[in-house]
C-alpha cells in the first residue's frame, strides 16, 4: 500500500479544506456575536420634525445592530408640543431601553426638554446643567393667567369702562381661561402620567408645568426627578449598569457595564430637513416659488424662473406639512400675493396693491402659531417692502409708458411721413413705412411730395401736406 508523501495533491487539498471550514467557522462565530454597545445621539436646538425624524432612525439603527442601550444626548430650549409627543411615543414603545442625558455642562433641558427626561427610560444630567420651565406658551400673543395683582390690575381697569365693554371683555376672557386651563391640565395629566410610569417626582413635573419652576442637576437627583449625574457617557454607562426600567413588555435590567461607544450624530438628511422646516427658510421657499412661477407665466419659456419656482414651492409645500401652520394664515398669504400680482398686471390706483400687502403681512403673522417656530417680522416686513417696492416701480412704468407715443398698430401711423407715388388731386398712392398704400388727398398732390397721414379707413389713408 502506497502511503500519502508531503508532495501528494490530495494531502495539500485536504489541509486547504480544513483550512477554509475552521475560518467559515470563525467568521460565522464573529458574525452572530457582535461586540455589545451603546449608541448615542445628539439633539441639540428646538425640537422639531428634524429632530423626531433623527430619533426614528436612531432608534431602527440601533434595533438593526442590536444596542444594549440608546444614550441622547440633550441640550434644548423647548419645542413643538405634537412634535414632543410623538418622539415620546416612539420612546415609550421601543424595545430598546433610552436614556435622556443633559449634557455637556452648560446644557438645558427646559420646556419640551423636560417632558423628554420624564419620558426616557433613564434620566441623567451632566454637572451645571438644569430642566424645568415646562409651561406650554401660546405664540402669539395669548399666554397663560398671571398673578392675583395682574387680575386685580384688570378688574380696576375693567371698571373704569362701559357696562357692554366689561361685559364683551370678560366673556373672551372667560373663553381665553377655559382654553388655557384645558391646555394647562392636559400638560399637566400628561407629564404625571410618565412620572408615575418611571416612578419619578410627580408633584415636581406638575410644579414645571403650572409654575415654570426650575431645577439644577443635583437638585434634580435629590428629588427624585432624575436617576443619574454623570460625568460623561462613559460614566453614565457604568452607573446604570445594574439598573431596572420599565418597558412596554415589563421590566428589564440594564447590562451596560463594559459596552462599546458608537455615536449616530445627525447626518446631512437631518441637517438639510432642520434647513427646510426653518419657519423662515419655509416661508422664504414659498415667496420665492409664487414670483418663479409669476414670472415664468408672464415670460413663457424662460425655463429658468419655473424651475426654481417649481422646486421651491414643493420644498415649502413639504415642509409646511410638518409645521403647525395656521391655513388661514396661508390662503391670505397667497391672496395678498395674487393682488400685489393682479395690480402689476392691470393698474387699479394702488387699491389691488394696498389690499394684497395689508393680506400678505397679516396672514405671514398668522402662518405660524408655534412656541419656538415663529416667522421673523423683519422677514415679514423686507419681503413687504420689496413686493410694494416692486408694485410702485410697476405703476410709475405704466404711467411712463401711457405718456409715449404708441410705437405699434394703427396709432403708430397716425401722423407718419409718406412719400407720393405719383401725380394726384384727389385719389392716388403713397409709399408709407416701404409699403403702397391707397391715398386720398383733399389738395393736389405731386409725386415725391413728402405728405402726413391723418386718419385711416381699412387700407386707405388720409393725407395732407405737412
């Protein structure tokens, strides 16, 4: 029997198979145990739909590559209430525990930013950081009831006026409170409902609510408001380690200790949506489609005016979709365009125009109604001044070209030089603007004769001598 040599083909074979199945087997090994981590994120600025939509995917990527833990990090003035919600909603449904850290120090999580600590599976701070002030505002003008000096200071005042005055202003004072106080409460009911969910101080989150009131850091975790101060992420992981939350199936205990940091901060999309759904930047999107779209219908086939229109208006379009507009505000914004446009196209003395700027800056105040998400009046007010600027450059033009002499039609023969095609008393030809034309004459006229047209009839002119 003839045994195998280190030369055989079959014994290299042989060992480059073992080989390729112990490295198949390694990788397959690596593949279905991923290194444990933690992702974390980063809100910074007003919650909006930018933010919300950051949260989403943050919280698919990290079911995708299965994190142990969410960290976000938060540092915001406040935001959109529905937005606010929403992000709370997906938090509380996650089968991926989240933690709320306010953080560097510095940072604030006030308004909005409170209702999402309250919100989180783990609330941490960062030293020199505060929450609090978790009022809802009414932009506009319309804020919750003030202290008893305030309403004092109104009744007196109310006093001073007519019966039916007295009357009328407390009856909207009367409807204002019913709407602030159902406001109030459903904040209210609202934060104590994830405080008692998260087995956090209650009596506090209503106190932010109704009061405003503010807390630091170690304040907060001596109240019970927050569970953690950490120093920075990787702190914040060891001190959870060990933790029980609550979850939407039950209870879970964290094991965070020793976990693998992978940040997920905002990529372009989020940038680039944060851009869009800018109340003013949205706003100025509309402006600049309506005028495109103007322009490309006076000028057809220009090409350039329309594509900008058409791609800014659908940009605005989407982000107003996502925004609380007030849709009142919007169809006055674009009637007051439609007779700034309608007084450059038929001159109407300035009653088009005066009516369509009074519109436009009225429904702009109105288009959003938003704490933190409010059109800019010098915005407002530039874009008004250039329509109207545009509006009298309009009329001035018209007026210009209604002293001219018409350089056109019928009208522009009107008083013309013509030459005599021949000799004629009464009946004869005339070369008029390098045409022949049939000529009618009240004196005799010689050929070459420069004459003046006077009047027209079809295909005959009237002419004298000049």
């Amino acid at each position: 029997m003839r045994s195998l040599s280190y030369k055989s083909p079959w014994l290299w074979l042989s060992l480059a198979g073992f080989l390729i199945l112990a490295l198949s087997l390694t990788w397959q090994a690596t593949a279905q145990t991923p290194s444990r981590n933690a992702l974390v994120m980063n809100i910074e600025g007003a919650i909006g739909p930018a933010t919300k939509d950051y949260l989403e995917r943050g919280v698919r990527k990290a079911r995708e590559q299965d994190s142990e833990v969410i960290v976000v990090e938060l540092d915001t003035p406040g935001g959109l209430v529905d937005t606010t919600r929403d992000m709370i909603r997906e938090m509380l449904n996650a089968d991926i525990p989240l933690a709320m850290y306010v953080s560097p120090s510095g940072a604030r999580a006030a308004s909005a930013g409170t209702y999402l600590l309250y919100g989180s599976h783990v609330a941490a701070m960062a030293p020199a950081t505060h929450l609090g002030s978790a009022t809802p505002v009414q932009m506009g003008g319309s804020g919750f009831p003030g202290s008893a000096d305030d309403e004092a200071d109104d009744n007196a005042e109310g006093q001073s006026e007519g019966e039916s005055e007295r009357e009328s202003e407390g009856e909207s004072r009367s409807e204002s409170s019913a709407m602030e106080r159902k406001v109030m409460e459903d904040a209210v009911s609202f934060i104590r409902s994830l405080a008692e969910r998260h087995d956090r101080n209650a009596d506090w989150a209503e106190a932010a609510v109704r009061e405003a009131v503010n807390l630091t850091a170690s304040e907060a975790l001596e109240q019970d408001v927050i569970d953690v101060i950490a120093r920075d992420v990787s702190d914040l992981l060891a001190q959870i380690d060990g933790t029980t939350v609550v979850m939407e199936g039950g209870d879970l205990t964290l094991e965070t200790a020793d976990l693998a940091i992978e940040r997920f901060d905002p990529d372009w999309r989020t940038e680039l949506l944060s851009l869009i759904t800018n109340p003013n930047i949205a706003y100025f999107l509309l402006i600049i489609g309506f005028y495109g779209l103007i322009f490309e219908l006076s000028s057809p086939g220009s090409l350039f005016p329309g594509t900008i229109g058409v791609i800014s208006l659908l940009l605005a379009l989407f982000a107003f979709q996502m925004l609380p507009i007030n849709y009142a505000g919007l169809a006055l914004i674009i009637v007051g365009l439609a007779l700034m446009v309608g007084e450059a196209l038929m001159p109407s003395f300035g009653v088009l125009g005066a009516g369509g700027i009074v519109a436009f800056v009225l429904g702009s105040i109105m288009l959003m109604d938003a704490e933190y998400l409010a059109i800019s009046l010098p915005l407002i007010g530039g874009v008004a001044l250039v329509s109207g600027g545009l509006m009298l450059w309009t009329l001035t033009r018209f007026a210009t070209l209604r002293r001219h002499p018409a350089h056109t039609g019928v009208d522009q023969l009107i008083g013309a030089s013509a030459v005599a095609l021949e000799d004629f008393e009464t009946y004869g030809h005339v070369r008029l603007h390098g045409e022949r034309w049939n000529a009618v004459s009240n004196v005799p006229i010689k050929q070459g004769d420069e004459v003046k047209v006077e009047r027209l009839d079809g295909l005959t002119v009237y002419v004298s001598p000049p």
